[in-house]
C-alpha cells in the first residue's frame, strides 16, 4: 500500500470516528485529600469524642473509598475499627452522610460487604466535588458518632473551601 493511502485511510478514519477535538481530553483531573488534611480530619473527630468522653475509632478514606488514616482512642474496642471504615466507605461510595442510608441498609445494596450504612459516616466534599469521607465509631449513638465525624470535617473545611480553585 502507498504512504499516500495509508495517510487517507487514517484521515478517515478519525473523521469517521468523530476525532479529537482541542476541546475532549484523553484525561480526566480530579482533587483528592492530602494525607496531612486526613490526619487532620481524623485528629479532629477524635477530640471532639475525647471532649465528650467517648472513645472511638475513626477511619479516613479518599474519594474510592481507600483508608488514608486510620486511628483507635486507647480503649475503643478493636471492631470500631472495621465499623468506622464500613462508615467513611459508605459516605464515599453514595456521597451522602451515612444516616441518610438507613433506608437502604436492609435492601439487597446494604448487604454490599463493607458497607456500614448507620450514623457516623459523613463526606469530604468541597464545592461539591467529593474528596473523601470520614467514619467514627464506638459512641452510645450513631448520631454521636456522626457528629464527631463532622466536627473533623469543620476542622478543614475554610482551608478546603480557600484551596478550591
């Protein structure tokens, strides 16, 4: 075959293919968390359980789910470990705060194996682009251990919400 039909059958074909515009990227960019703004949000949540004393575990993930951070306060049992993961991992997938999930929880979709869909899992988003989530547990109540959650997400938001650009 000629160099000059090669050249005309390649030019075909990405006509034929709709091509590639300036426009259309072959990428796609995205923010996440840095490891020292997960520590800070896992710092955070901690205290604000430590101020209610109430000892927990508390687990950061980024935005696909993966734990960045992972702390247990000196007493809290070993399984709220697993529980605030399952928690900060639901929060990530569905993007919402986990006591949104209850609803769900007893559907074929909350026997998704590690998924914890009760209270105490909340995202990281920033102008509403997800970035991660957090999970918190061992508190008497699962809107206790949401609200440590989000006391850790406070912590960072004006520096997340300054950094959106």
């Amino acid at each position: 075959m000629s160099k000059r039909f090669l050249a005309a059958l390649a030019a075909g074909m990405v006509v034929f293919s709709g091509g590639v515009t300036a426009e259309d990227s072959l990428t796609v960019s995205f923010k996440r968390l840095s490891l020292e703004t997960a520590r800070q949000i896992a710092d955070a949540a901690l205290a604000d359980c430590r101020e209610k004393s109430i000892q927990v575990g508390v687990t950061v993930v980024d935005r696909d789910g993966t734990p960045q951070v992972v702390l247990r306060d000196s007493i809290a049992p070993r399984i709220t470990l697993e529980i605030s993961q399952g928690k900060a991992y639901a929060a990530a997938m569905f993007g919402v705060p986990t006591s949104e999930l209850g609803n769900r929880a007893n559907t074929p979709i909350g026997r998704v194996p590690g998924l914890v869909m009760s209270a105490g899992g909340v995202p990281v988003q920033v102008g509403g682009v997800l970035l991660g989530a957090v999970g918190v547990s061992g508190a008497p109540s699962g809107e206790t251990d949401e609200a440590c959650a989000r006391a850790g997400v406070e912590a960072v938001r004006e520096d997340l919400e300054m950094d959106d650009g």
